[in-house]
C-alpha cells in the first residue's frame, strides 16, 4: 500500500490541476466566443483520440514499462499545459489551440489512465483491492468538488495564467511521486501479448455477438453516451448563460455534483446496491436525467444547487451496476479483449453527441428562443428567452429522450433479464 499511497497522492494532484485548467479553458472559451460548439468541440477532440487508440493501447500497457507510460503521460500533459502558458502570455492563443491540447491529452491521458490502472494489482495486495478502489472514487469526486470551488476563485484572482502555472506544478509532483516507486511488469513472454491487435478486436466482436443479453446491455450505453455527451457538451455554456457569465456559479454547481457523486459511491460501498443490478442501471439513469432537466428549468440558485447534488448522489449507481454485470458475466481469461471492445464500441457514439450539440444550439435553439424566435411562442412560459433558453431547451429535451430511453429499457427482455440469462 505504501508504493500505491506515493502514486494516488502523486495522481490526485495531477489530475486536481488538470481539472482546474479544463475549468478555466471553458470560462476563457465561453468569455472569448460567447458560443456553446467551441466547447462541445474541445469535448470532441479529446474523445476522437481516445477511440482511435483504444484497440492498441492494452498491448502497449502490457508489453511495454507501465511506469514509463505513466511518466510520458504526466511529461506529455505538462507540455501542453506550458505551450497553453506561452501562446497565452503572447498574446497568440486561439480557440483552435485548444482542440490540439485537448487531442493530446485525450491521447496520453487514456494511455496513463490505462496503465496506472493495470498496474494497481502488480502492486497492492488482494486484500486491499476495495480499499483502492473506494480510494479511485475518492479521488475524482474529490477533484470535481475542489475544483471547480477553487478555479471560479482563483479566475478571477489570479486569472487563467495563474491556474495553468499551478497545472504545471502539479505535474512536476505526479512525476516526482512516480520517479521514487518500483512498479513491477507482467511478463512478456504472456500469450496475450502475442496477439496483433485485430486478432484482439475481431474476438471481442465475436464474443459480445453470440450473447443477446450483453449485447442489450451494450446497446442501451451506446444511446445513453450519445444523450450525455450532447448534454453535457452544452451544460456550462448553458449555466453561464443563464447566470450572467458568473463563473462560481457553474463552479458551485459542478462542486455539489462532485460532492453527490462522493456521498454517492460512499452510500454504494456501504448497501451494496439492489440485488438485481440492472435496476441501478435503468431506474438510476432515468432519475439522473430528471435531475439535468430540473437543472435545465430551474432560475433559483438553491433549486440548481438542489438538484446538482441529486444528479451527482445518482451517477455512480448506474456506473457501478454496469460494470459488477460485465464482470460476473464475462470470464476473466478474456475480460480484458472484451472490456476494449466494450469501450470501443460504446464510446463510439459519445463524439457524434459532442459534434452536433454545440452547431445546434449556436444555430438552432438559441436562435429559435430569442424574443419572437420560432419556438419562442409555445415554449417562453417554460424556459423563458433570451441567452440560455434555448440550450435549456435542448438539454431538456436530450435528458428526457434519455430518461424515456431507460424506462423503456424494462420492455426489452434481453436487456431487463441480462443477470439471469443462461445463454450469456
């Protein structure tokens, strides 16, 4: 646990950082456009990479030093992060800057991500596997608690140079922390490793193919990542419209989110959940996008707050029921081909959300809300008009597909039966 403590400490404070720069970006991009796609863009270039890179860097994080790849991608980070700091001092940073980092660390963030979890059982014992886990929820509730408190702060304090000076800090801890521990590696001479990569892709396809229920399962997160991503592509241009650009606001909101997800997974480790997962996944899920369209409705700041938090309290139940179902269905020998497929395969759909959201709102729903808009007639009592309707509107109306999405998903045998299905 020692070795794991040195490097969850170093990791915490390297992704602390880095959510306080993507908080910034999005208040410099907001204040320097005033539209929602450039922010649904930065959302769509760093996704891209990730499934591009997905069938490749299983083999990468087998094959090759976990500890060098962590490093690479903590240096590759903190690269970007001082090329931002320069072009921002002179006076040259654009919005299409932004879509460049954002690839990049989209592309090393997944293989870090990758290999420091791979790594966690080469070294921490068995005995502590929940304990790490509970500490990995602790870790990003807690980022998306503190961060967004201490960015709308220090934005507006010390500005958008003074937040990517503290990223840069914070990446210099994350490499010391890894610089000082011995991480082992798995052999090289293991079968899988001798697999090209579209042997491995070709056997996940044929393995989810032949299992209707898990294919059901599939399925419903294809649609569900599509809704959240063309939901929450738009959500903080959205909040700052509605709140007069005023950054604690959003900051506040995205807090209380974090601090729900935290009480949450806490609620989760201690009762376990239902017996039948898949409640979590589908009740769960539909009462999370309630929660987006409340958010979406409401002009009381304690409403939004409210709701925030009961959003980010539903969010990891679906999550977690999902993956305990994979786990318990699919055998170990080849859950980690299967498990690329799956993020392969459901990710997929999640950059189609992040492409359209932002055009739609900026050409569509803005427009159509403004005072005697086309929609603006039926829908002024509800949302009202001006700045922010219309992408109320649209949040709305992606949330409530979402929650009619997984209601609906009871009427599908395969996918309400997934637990107790023989033929998976």
């Amino acid at each position: 646990m020692h070795t794991f403590l040195i490097i969850w400490l170093g990791q915490f404070a390297s992704l602390l950082g880095s959510e306080l720069t993507n908080f910034a970006t999005t208040l410099w991009a907001w204040e320097t456009t005033g539209r929602a796609t450039p922010l649904s863009l930065i959302m769509l270039f760093t996704q891209i990479p990730k499934l591009l890179i997905a069938p490749f860097a299983g083999i990468w994080v087998d094959r090759y030093s976990r500890k060098y790849l962590m490093l690479l991608g903590d240096c590759v980070a903190g690269c970007s992060t001082l090329a931002l700091l320069a072009l921002f001092l002179s006076d040259h940073l654009q919005v299409w800057h932004l879509y460049i980092t954002g690839a990049i660390n989209g592309l090393f963030g997944y293989i870090q991500g990758l290999a420091y979890t791979a790594s966690l059982t080469l070294i921490v014992p068995k005995q502590h596997y929940s304990r790490v886990t509970a500490l990995g929820s602790v870790k990003t509730s807690s980022t998306f608690i503190l961060a967004p408190i201490l960015a709308g702060a220090l934005y507006a304090s010390i500005g958008f140079t003074g937040i990517l000076a503290i990223d840069i800090t914070t990446f210099f801890v994350a490499i010391a922390s890894l610089g000082i521990v011995h991480i082992s590696q798995t052999p090289e001479s293991s079968p899988s490793n001798e697999l090209p990569p579209w042997q491995t892709l070709t056997f996940g396809f044929q393995y989810l193919w032949g299992r209707p229920s898990l294919m059901a399962l599939l399925s419903f997160w294809v649609i569900n990542n599509f809704v959240d991503s063309a939901t929450f592509a738009i959500l903080p241009a959205m909040v700052l419209a509605r709140s007069g650009n005023d950054s604690l606001v959003w900051g506040t909101l995205f807090a209380f989110f974090g601090l729900g997800g935290l009480l949450g997974g806490l609620t989760l480790s201690i009762w376990g959940g239902p017996q039948r997962r898949i409640h979590s996944v589908l009740m769960a899920s539909a009462l999370w996008k309630v929660g987006i369209i409340v958010l979406a409705l409401a002009q009381q700041t304690v409403t939004k707050i409210s709701t925030a938090l009961f959003s980010g309290f539903c969010s990891p139940f679906p999550i977690s029921a999902n993956q305990t179902i994979w786990m318990s269905k699919v055998e170990p020998e080849v859950q980690g081909r299967v498990f690329a497929t799956r993020f392969f395969l459901t990710q997929l759909s999640s950059p189609i959300g992040y492409a359209i959201a932002g055009p739609l709102a900026d050409r569509f729903f803005e427009p159509a809300m403004q005072p005697r808009g086309a929609l603006a007639g039926f829908f002024e009592p509800i949302f009202g008009t001006g700045l922010g309707a219309g992408m109320a509107l649209q949040v709305s109306i992606f949330a409530l597909c979402g929650m009619l999405i997984a209601i609906g998903g009871y009427g599908s045998r395969p996918l309400r039966s997934v637990e107790l299905s023989s033929k998976d």
